[in-house]
C-alpha cells in the first residue's frame, strides 16, 4: 500500500476523516407522508360499509370460477382472431395492389371508429335484419342459433381488435429495414415469402410489447359483452348481485380476479419477448 | 283525576300528532329541490319521449305531483340502469326512488317501500306463436330483464306448474332490460318473455298486433316507492301527501292518463306486497 501523498502547507489531511451522511430530510418527511396517507385509505377502506366476509365468500363460487374461464377462453379467441386479422390487414394495407390497400384502410376505418360496444349491440341483434342466414341452396339456419352470445361476443372482439392489431402489425413492419426488402429480392424471393421468412420475424420483437398491452385491455374489454349475456366475470359478479345487492362486495370480488389475471400475464409478456429479442439479446448477455 | 288524566291525555296526543305532522327533512326544504334517479327504460312508467327526449311517464307525473304537494319543491332528475337504483338510494345520490320498482322482500333489507302501484309478472309471446296458457311454456325459453326481481318469480312458478305437474322446467334467459328482451323475442332467441304486466299495454301499443298476453300475471305485488331505512321522516311525508293523493282523485287521474286504472291502490302501504 502506497502511503498517502503529502499534502501542501495550510491544507488539512482530511483522508481519515468520517464522510457526513446528508440528513434527506425532505426524503423522510414525503415518504412518512405517503404511508401515513395510505394507512389512512386502508383504514377508511378496513372501516367503511363493506361486507368482507361476501368478498371472501364469494371470491371462489363456483359462478365466478366459471366466468373468469369465460372470461380467458373469450379473451384468447377474440385476441387470436385479432391478431390473425391484423397480420392479414396490414400486409394488405402495405401491398402495391391499391384494391386491398383500400379494403384494408377502409376495415380499419370502420371497426376503429365505431365504440366496441355499439359492434357487440349490432353482432347479437343481427337476427332482427337477417332472420335467416346460410349459403343459398347448400345450407341455412336461423341467425339466432348461429349469433350465439358467444359467437356475438368473439366476432364483435375479435374483430374489433384486428382493427388495432393491424396498425401494431403494420408499425412492426415498417420498422424493418428496407434494406432487409431489398436484400431477400435480390435473392429472388417473392414478396409474401421474404414478409413471411426475413419481415414478420425480425417484426415480431417490435409488436410484442404494444400487443401484450393489447391482450391485457382485451382480458378487461370482455366485460363489455356482459352487454349481450355472455356469462363472463362481471356478467356473473352482476348476477350475484342483482339478488343480494352487495354490489361492491361482489365488484371487488371481479376486481382482484382482474388484477390476478394481468399480474400473472406480466411475466409471461416477458418471457415471450425474450424468445423473440434471441438475436438481439446475444450481445447484452 | 280524571280531568286531569284526560287533559294529560289530551295533551300528549296533541304532541303526538304535531310530532306526526312529518315534516320534510331540513335538507331538502333548504335545497328546494329532490334529487330523485330512474332507470328510463320502462315505458310506461319512465321513459324518455322519442319526439321530445323529456323524461315522461306515471312516475314521472306522480313524482312531479308529490314535489308540488310537499311545498313546491323542484325536482332533480338523473338517469342509471335498473342495478344501480338500490345503490344510488344507499349512496344519498337520490332522496327516493320511484322507478317501477317491485317490492320484495330481498330488497327490504336495505329499503322500506310504500306500494303505490299494484303490479305482477306477465308472460307475453309473439302473436303467432302456439302457446294459448302458460303451462304451454314449460321447458320453453322464457326471458326477462336479469336485474330485475322476475327471474327467480319465473322459476317460482316453474317449480309449482311445471315441475310439480310433471313437466319440463320453464329455462330462463337472461336480458339486459324490456328492450333487449324484446328484441330476442323478434328474433326467436326466446319463446316467451315477461315484465310487469303494467308496461305491457304500452308496448303492445307501440307495436300493434306484435305480442299476445299468456294467461294473468303470475303473482300479485306491489311496486313502491323506496326509502332509506333511516329516512322515516321523509317516508312518513311522503306517504301523507301520497294519501291525499288518492284521496281526492289526482293519483286516479295520473293512472287513467296512462291506461293503467286497474292498478291502482287504496291507500299507501308499507312494506305490503305479499311475497
């Protein structure tokens, strides 16, 4: 150990000495600040007219077991038939052929700017324009045995969602660099076949993040097709609480289901964009 | 002794009645006005007029009525589905309710009622359907509004016609109000549907020839006008101006202007309707 450099006259030797922690006095007064005023919330809310022993009744019957599976399994479809209709809306929409440009803006324009709710309204009620529905001569059946709740539910989602996913997909796409377009045609591959092998690969590590965002607002946009009798969460939360009117005992019964739900997807939304950042993420290793 | 016994008796009936003579809480005398909430999608009892968007119907002339009677007092109004009217009641957004409300008695845990109206679920099909009695409609697809008290009725008097009769169980479907309920009868999602039988004459007004009545309605009720259970004072002044209502002849008016004579009470009761 080399001995510590002489200092110049009239300068102290300050090397032994202890370094002062800075009091942070403002740090400690806002948190003790913010505990105090969230104790408070708690307390208000341990106080308040809830009935706590509903929630914790109600937090595994069976009605709401069941729809929170409703809840997921329409969450999935509807999100998968989102995605499918989105990849297929924006290649549209990024092709030369200016018939599928427009089909594909004007889908986009159409299911985006209408409310979600109003689509699911028009999906069940479709039976009061089309009595009957089928393919002339091979096939019919009346519309209300095919626009089940649960059919209503999917199509007015699903489609719904294609409209926003398309423009995720196309921002994905557009996010490639040309010069990636430019090197798979010149060796020879078509258009559809360096979208689908050079493209959508390197896209999907862009869509990830904005589409799990997607995903988590469909788990909660289901709740809209209580609307039209699909036995959701919210729909059976309702339900219970139609007859017993503990209406926010049951509310914060489908609330926790909700955040349960969206804190287990979190990491899973992790986990996907690991799989699909593998080429970028080599070098952070 | 007596005398005196009898002028105390005098006296302390005096003070009762005067305590009787309910007065409207200081609140709403200072505010001149009652905040008061329906749920407008029950013609003829409150719906907003197609031509005009007022809110119009036989609550809607009895509310104004009572608020003239209780000292001129204005009225308030705000607009929530079927649901949230018990909420709003609890959470003070509405000093009463009066909104084609059915007492039963799972409400009167957290309301008092005072029947004003006498009500009963009605079964009602398209008019060409096959169904003459409403037994024909057991194992059939019945609907109604699922916030309202009529789906566990219907399965109350599936229990007692069918299923004790050897048939098959009434299956309920739920709705989201009369409107929607109606519409999955248009299109075949249900047989039959049900709401109190005193909207239906408007309905079938508003569609002539669209819908057929099945047999009476199916069990007697009120509909009341619903209190907070710590607002007697309120409840109590209602009730009196309801009576003198009744009395002389303006809450007959209010009945007959909407077609709906038959159903009128009376006298006010509290908490009457037989379960």
């Amino acid at each position: 150990m080399r001995p510590a450099p002489a200092l110049a006259e009239g300068f102290p030797d300050l090397s032994g000495m202890r370094i002062a922690r800075e009091p942070h006095w403002f740090r400690w007064i806002s948190a003790a600040l913010i505990v105090l005023v969230l104790a408070a919330i708690a307390r208000a809310f341990a106080n308040g007219q809830i009935e706590w022993s509903y929630v914790s009744r109600f937090l595994t019957a069976k009605v709401i077991l069941e729809g929170i599976v409703n809840t997921m399994v329409m969450a999935v479809l509807a999100m998968a038939l989102g995605i499918v209709l989105g990849i297929v809306v924006a290649i549209m929409r990024l092709s030369p052929n200016p018939v599928l440009k427009t089909v594909a803006a004007g889908y986009t324009w159409l299911f985006r700017g209408t409310p979600l709710i109003l689509q699911l309204l028009l999906w069940f009620n479709l039976a009061l324009v089309f009595p009957t529905i089928g393919i002339p001569g091979l096939w019919s059946a009346r519309a209300v045995d095919v626009m089940t709740p649960f059919l209503a539910a999917l199509l007015g989602l699903g489609i719904n969602q294609g409209a926003y996913t398309s423009e995720v997909m196309r921002a994905g796409m557009l996010s490639v660099d040309i010069g990636q377009y430019e090197a798979a045609q010149a060796i020879g591959m078509g258009r559809l076949r360096a979208l689908r092998r050079i493209v959508l690969p390197q896209a999907m590590r862009v869509v990830i993040p904005p589409l799990g965002n997607e995903f988590i607002g469909m788990v909660k946009a289901t709740s809209l097709a209580s609307v039209i009798q699909y036995p959701e969460l919210l729909h059976n939360a309702e339900n219970i609480y139609y007859a017993n009117s503990r209406v926010i005992e049951l509310l914060i019964v489908a609330g926790l289901w909700y955040l349960l739900v969206v804190s287990i997807l979190t990491p899973l939304q992790m986990l996907l964009e690991r799989r699909f950042a593998r080429g970028t993420l080599r070098l952070a290793r | 002794m007596t005398r005196l016994s009898h002028f105390l008796g005098l006296a302390a009936l005096a003070a009762a009645t005067s305590a009787q003579a309910a007065e409207l809480p200081a609140e709403i005398k200072q505010a001149g006005a009652l905040k008061l909430t329906v749920n407008s999608t029950y013609a003829p009892m409150e719906y907003r007029d197609p031509a005009t968007n007022e809110l119009v119907g036989l609550d809607i002339d009895l509310a104004n009525e009572l608020a003239k009677r209780l000292g001129g007092l204005k009225i308030v109004w705000s607009e929530t589905p079927f649901a949230e009217l018990i909420p709003s009641l609890q959470t003070r957004r509405a000093d009463f309710i009066i909104s084609g409300i059915s007492d039963r008695a799972s409400r009167r845990e957290t309301a008092d009622f005072v029947d004003y109206l006498a009500t009963g679920p009605q079964f009602f099909v398209m008019a060409d359907s096959a169904a003459k009695d409403a037994t024909d409609l057991c194992g059939k697809k019945v609907g109604t509004t699922r916030s309202t008290s009529f789906p566990v009725e219907i399965e109350k008097w599936s229990k007692q016609n069918c299923e004790a009769a050897g048939k098959p169980a009434i299956q309920y479907v739920p709705g989201e109000n009369s409107i929607d309920v109606r519409n999955q009868l248009k299109q075949g999602r249900i047989d039959a549907a049900v709401q109190g039988s005193e909207t239906l004459p408007y309905a079938q007004s508003q569609e002539p020839g669209k819908y057929r009545i099945v047999g009476d309605a199916f069990a007697k009720g009120y509909q009341g006008i619903m209190f907070r259970k710590d607002d007697a004072a309120l409840r109590e002044v209602v009730t009196e101006k309801l009576a003198a209502m009744i009395a002389d002849g303006a809450y007959k008016a209010v009945l007959d202007k909407w077609g709906l004579g038959a159903n009128a009470v009376e006298k006010p009761m509290l908490n009457a309707a037989p379960q």
